[in-house]
C-alpha cells in the first residue's frame, strides 16, 4: 500500500515556481527584440529559424536526457547546473557580435532550459495535484509576460536589445546560487518514484520469504507504447500554438494590423499574460470538473481564438484573438503533464514526461521557424490561418488519443539476487530502470 508523498517545503516550492519564471523570460524577449536584431546583423526575418532550431537541438537533448537519468544525477544538482550554463548563455546573447555566435548561446540556452523542463515537471508530476500543477506553469506564462515588458523597457529607454539579455541573465544567475544552496534538500523532498506504486499493484511480494521481485523496465517497453508517441505529438502541437502565436504577434500587429512598437509589445505581454490567468483560473476548475472536461473545452478554445486572429479587420480583434488563444492554451501543458501516468502507466512515466518535454522544445521551434519561412515569402497575415489549422490538428489528436488504452505495463518481474537491497525503495518491489 503507497503512502502519498509529503507535501513538498515552502521554500522548494517558491523556487519551482521561480524556475518557471526564469524559463518563460528568455522566450518573451525573442519576439519582440527579433526586428531589432535581425536589423543590427542585417538578417532576414526568417533567419530567426536558425537561432530557434539551435535552442531547439539543445532543448530536446537535454530534456530526454534529464527523464532516462533524473533519478541518477538528483533534482537539485540537475537544476543547479542547468540554471548557471543558461545564465552563462544568455550573458553570450548580450556580447554577441554575429548571429552565428548568437546561434551557438542559443544551444546552450536549450540545453539549460530542457534540462530544467523536464526535471521540474516530472518532480511535479509526482507532488502535486491540478491546481498546483497548473500553478506551476502559470508562473511560466508570467515569465514570458515579462519578458516583452523587460525587452520594450529597454529599447523604449534608448538601449539596445543586448540589455534585455543581460539583465535576464543576470536574474538566472542569482536563481543558480539559490538553487545550489538547496541543492540537499531537493533530494531530501524528493517524492518516492510514481513508478514504485505501479509495480507495487502489478507485481505481489514474494509468500515464500524469500527476496521480493526486482522489476525491470526496459527503454524499449516505453517506446512501444502507441500512448508515449500520441501524447508526443500533441505536445509538439500544443507548445507549437503557443510560441508561434507569442512570436509572430507583434510583427502581425504591427505590420499587419497598425499598431505602434509600444503598444504591440504591450499586447504581446497581454498575450503570455493571459497564459498566467488562465493557468490560475482553470487550475482551480480542473480540481472541480476534472482535466478531461478541461482539456476539451480549452482546446476548443484554442480554435476559435486562432479563427478570431485569422479573420481580417482590425487590430483590436486579432489581439482578442490572441488572448483568447492564450487563455484557452492555458491549462492544456500541465493536465497533459500530469495525467501522463494515466495515458502510459506510471512505470514510463518519468522517461514519457521526458520524450514530452523534448517535443514540445521541437514544436517550439520548427513550427515557429517553419511560419517565419512562410511569413517572409507571403504575408504576416496568414499567422492566423496557421494557428487555426494546428488547433484543429491538435483537437483530432487528443480525440483520437482519448479513444485508446490508457496505460502501459508496469516491468517485468524478475527474482532478485540473493542479498541484494535497494536504498531508494522501501516496499515490497523495487524497480529497476534497464537502460538497455
């Protein structure tokens, strides 16, 4: 019989949510300091492909990586480590003299925020219910709401957009040293592995007294798993929605629709901000109806935000459009996190939440990237066709994914050697991930 895990100290708490924060930074200065530095490298608008697709590489290494070996390496010194080289790579942003050097920082960045990504939420997976759940990525939504209001702040004041990057850097920075200072207690507050409750109900203990089964979990028993590979995709397509809408929308308003750089900063800001409303908002309805009801409704949501970007007319209403997206995305990341268990047994769980972070890196960048290419031999009015067509993609997936089996073996069972032990579990099964 699983003990539910403690309740995790207020101090770790308040740094998750930080951790969040400083993720969301990096992305809401992009869309908005993009013309400024597509202009100081004298580049064209959809060269931004290739400082997407180098974040994109970086992200999605790290981010699988982080599942397989979490367990491994610990939680804090995993976001101790990944928390400074961001630092380090944003400070590179600020001191680049050619998009080429640019690139390469933008490795680093990737590699620093998957790893953080994805250790953060398979921690939480693990610790909190909907609520906090959606919190904790509310507070990634406020991040990237920053960011715009940081990189216009700088460029309204008459300073470059090296400034934005620096000072987020340095922000990344102080949250490195608190993250070392508590890199203990991590480990300490570290829920027991999800994985042990499954195998526990899977697998009985031994009656004979002998040794309990050792159950083993191969790789290859996870990526079998039809569940893994659907919620992949729609991960991609979920944060895909989400990053094109926030980077694109500021050349779309003013370009496309009028809007001076001030107020289409602002509304960028109102964009990402209405991903932190909604996160708090729904947070506290999927504990009362459920993530199920809230998946739907939210994705139908997405939809008809993207039709009201789509539709031409004033400024006014694609930014309805945008906040509408924004709001209705909102607590689509975190329900599909938190309920990965549910989809492909809690066994996989740590290495599908993994696979997940990761593609949800790639649909940050492709897609995005794939629109700029679009944009630059078109029009910036097509934007809102693209969102419309991804969130009816994406509707067709999760209904799709919703129609099969939901969980995946738990292991394999087999004896354990004679005198074997195993310090990190404490019941009658152990399991033992095979990295084979």
């Amino acid at each position: 019989m699983s003990t539910p895990p403690a309740r995790p100290r207020a101090a770790l708490l308040l740094l998750a949510y930080l951790a969040f924060v400083s993720l969301g930074l990096p992305d809401g200065l992009l869309g908005v300091g993009w013309p400024s530095i597509r202009g100081d490298f004298d580049v064209p608008t959809e060269a931004v492909g290739w400082v997407l697709a180098a974040g994109t590489v970086g992200y999605l290494t790290s981010s699988v990586l982080a599942g397989f070996t979490l367990a491994r390496v610990g939680v804090g010194a995993l976001l101790a480590g990944s928390t400074l080289l961001a630092s380090l790579a944003l400070t590179g942003y600020s001191v680049s003299p050619v998009l080429a050097v640019l690139v390469g920082c933008a490795l680093l960045v990737g590699l620093g925020s998957g790893a953080v990504d994805s250790g953060l939420n398979a921690y939480a997976a693990g610790t909190f219910g909907p609520r906090h759940m959606n919190w904790l990525h509310a507070f990634f939504g406020l991040g990237v709401a920053i960011g715009p209001l940081i990189m216009t702040g700088a460029l309204s004041a008459g300073l470059t957009w090296r400034w934005g990057y620096a000072i987020v850097a340095a922000a990344q920075l102080v949250l490195a040293m608190a993250f070392v200072l508590t890199m203990r207690a991590w480990h300490r507050d570290v829920p027991a592995s999800s994985a042990a409750d499954a195998v526990a109900q899977a697998v009985p203990a031994g009656t004979d007294g002998g040794p309990a089964p050792t159950v083993r979990v191969p790789v290859r028993d996870t990526l079998r798993l039809p569940a893994v590979w659907s919620g992949t995709l729609a991960f991609v397509l979920c944060v895909a929605i989400e990053v094109s809408a926030g980077l694109w929308a500021f050349l779309l308003l003013t370009e496309g629709r009028g809007l001076s750089a001030a107020v289409a900063g602002g509304c960028v800001s109102a964009y990402w901000g209405s991903l932190f409303v909604g996160r708090v908002v729904q947070g506290l309805v999927a504990e009362r109806l459920g993530a199920g009801l809230v998946l739907r409704v939210s994705l139908a949501g997405m939809a008809v935000g993207a039709a009201l970007v789509a539709v031409p007319g004033p400024a006014v209403l694609a930014v309805l459009g945008l906040i509408v997206v924004g709001f209705a995305a909102a607590p689509v990341f975190p329900l599909l996190t938190l309920t990965t268990a549910e989809r492909v047994g809690a066994a996989h769980a740590d290495r599908a939440i993994g696979l997940q972070i990761g593609a949800a890196g790639t649909g940050a960048a492709l897609v995005p990237a794939g629109l700029g290419v679009l944009i630059g031999n078109t029009s910036v009015q097509v934007l809102g066709s693209a969102l419309l067509v991804l969130a009816l993609a994406l509707i067709a997936l999760h209904e799709w994914g919703a129609r099969r089996p939901t969980a995946g073996p738990p292991g394999r069972a087999v004896p354990a050697q004679p005198g074997s032990s195993d310090p990190q579990t404490s019941g009658p099964v152990r399991p033992v991930v095979d990295g084979r």
